[in-house]
C-alpha cells in the first residue's frame, strides 16, 4: 500500500511543479522528495513527471495518479471525520457560509457560543454571492448556508437531502452617491436612464451553476466588484449606481451619504432562505440551526437594520 505522506508528497511536487518548492512547503529538503516520488515511480514502473533544470510536468500516467490521488485523500479525510462523528455524535468540522446579503456580524456570537458548547468542533466560516451560496452547498464546501437565494436550483429541488426554512421578506434600495447625475432627478427613474450610468455588479461566486441576478442593462457600462462592502466603497466615490439591501443602505441614507431613488421598473429579490445538508446531520449542526432559530428572529437579526446593534454587525 502506497503511504499516505507519499501522496501528499507527489501531490505537493504536481502542484509546485517544483521539487524544491514542494519541499520547502512540506518542510523537507528537496533530496527526501526526489528520493520519495522516484521511489514510487519504481514501484508503479511509470514515469509520473518530466523533468527539466526548471521545473517538472506531469505525464499522462501523472495526471491520471494525481487526479485519484486527489479523490482518495478526500475520501481518506472524510472518513476520519465521519468516524468521529459517529463516535461522539458532534462533527470535527462545520462549515458555514454567509451569503453577502446578510448582516455578517452576528456571526461571532454564533463562534462564540459553539465554543462554549463544545471547542472541539472546527468552525469554517465563507461568504459567498448569489448562487455560489447553492453551489457551494450542493457540491460540499458548506454544510448551511444563511441567506441563500429563494430561487432554488433545480438540481437542488430534485434531492432530499437538502433543506431549507425562509428568512423573511427583505427590501432593497437603488442607491447613488449626492454627486451622481442620477441623484438630482425629481421623478422615478427609468431603465433607459439606469442603462445611461455604470452598473455596480457583484461577482456571483458561483463555480458550477448558472450565475445569478446583477443590475446590468443591456449594453451598459459595469463594474465588478466582489462584495457590497466593496460595492457600497464605490457608491460613495460616485463610481456608478446599484441597488444594495436596504439594511447596508438605511445607514448611509439617514447620513446624506447615499440618495435612494425609485425605480418603478425593477424587480428584486424579496426573501432568502436559510438551507442546509441534512444527509449525515450530526448535533453540531442540530446545535446551530437551534441558535439561528425561526423565521422571524432570522429575519430580524440577518435582513434587519437595528441601531442599537453594533455597526460591525452590519458590515457586508
């Protein structure tokens, strides 16, 4: 049986494309993985790369190696942690993803009290856009996910072992800086007059499925940018318009930093879901879908905007 740290190693040198790189990543010297991958060449009677003075390649049989090599330390990884679960009942590790459109805040005190409870879960915590939320659930860099679209995929419907519970209602707000051309028109605004002004967009993170819902007009100028902190950032620079949720817009509105202005024509996305992987569900994530609680309180402390909460809690 070939020794998991081989694998590693040879997945180090494919990576790196480097011997000494790989080595200095691993914390070896360079001799240790020369010696380690041309042993294991010996033992396949493959060449698993091509060598240079600068670098290495992989050969055919490298890439097929590397590819299931990937996959079986993945499998190697999960079992470990699923074992553990079945031991105890808890999982090793909980991944989280907030979706940008939620205040991002409160989730500190969700860390702070899974530690309390019990330290030896591991917490990820990523923020994704759009549908990246969905994709990152469905092909497993989260386990739940707080403010998924309510356009759900239908990959995602046609399987049980996902879940979801509605957050509420939320609104937004089509915003421009006191200096933007838009912002001293009388009247509502019309889609040809947005199409005239630079879209501020965000960069949906999805990697496999359709990506999801900008403010971008046929033709129209856009700017793309990877969160609406980032967007709000651009807003008050008066680089372009957008519509942003009206709990990051509220603030900088009562400020007279932002000009909310009506367009009768455009149509959001009113509500989000909170949703989870339920196959496999351990008391880790039994435990937190029992702090973030129901509807309502979802609502009021994600898609809200309270001033007696602290301002980072609002921060996207």
């Amino acid at each position: 049986m070939i020794p998991t740290e081989t694998l590693q190693i040879v997945r180090a040198v494919a990576h790196f494309r480097n011997f000494t790189a790989a080595a200095k990543h691993l914390h070896k010297v360079p001799s240790a993985i020369s010696y380690t991958v041309r042993k294991l060449e010996d033992r396949l009677g493959v060449q698993l790369f091509l060598r240079d003075s600068k670098r290495v390649d992989l050969t055919p049989a490298g890439e097929h190696f590397i590819k299931h090599t990937d996959q079986l330390l993945a499998s190697l990884d999960e079992l470990e942690k699923s074992t553990r679960q079945l031991a105890t009942g808890w999982e090793q590790e909980l991944r989280i993803a907030l979706d940008n459109v939620v205040n991002q805040g409160k989730v500190y005190d969700l860390i702070h009290d899974l530690q309390e409870v019990h330290p030896e879960t591991e917490l990820v915590i990523n923020t994704e856009v759009h549908n990246g939320s969905w994709d990152a659930l469905f092909h497993g860099r989260c386990q739940i996910v707080i403010g998924a679209p309510q356009a759900i995929p239908e990959t995602i419907l046609n399987q049980d072992r996902f879940a979801w519970l509605s957050m509420g209602n939320m609104t937004w707000d089509f915003v421009v800086s006191p200096n933007h051309p838009l912002a001293s028109r009388k009247e509502s605004l019309s889609m040809e007059e947005l199409q005239e002004h630079r879209s501020i967009c965000i960069q949906d993170t999805s990697r496999f499925f359709r990506q999801g819902y900008n403010l971008l007009l046929e033709n129209q100028q856009v700017l793309l940018v990877p969160s609406f902190r980032a967007a709000i950032e651009c807003l008050l620079r008066g680089l372009g318009a957008t519509i942003i949720p009206s709990h990051f817009a509220k603030p900088y509105i009562a400020e007279g930093l932002l000009v909310r202005k009506e367009v009768p024509e455009l149509h959001y996305n009113d509500g989000c879901l909170l949703a989870w992987n339920q196959e496999n569900m351990g008391q880790g994530l039994k435990w937190v879908l029992d702090w973030l609680g129901s509807e309502i309180w979802l609502n009021k402390v994600w898609l809200q905007y309270d001033d007696q909460m602290p301002m980072g809690y609002h921060v996207p």
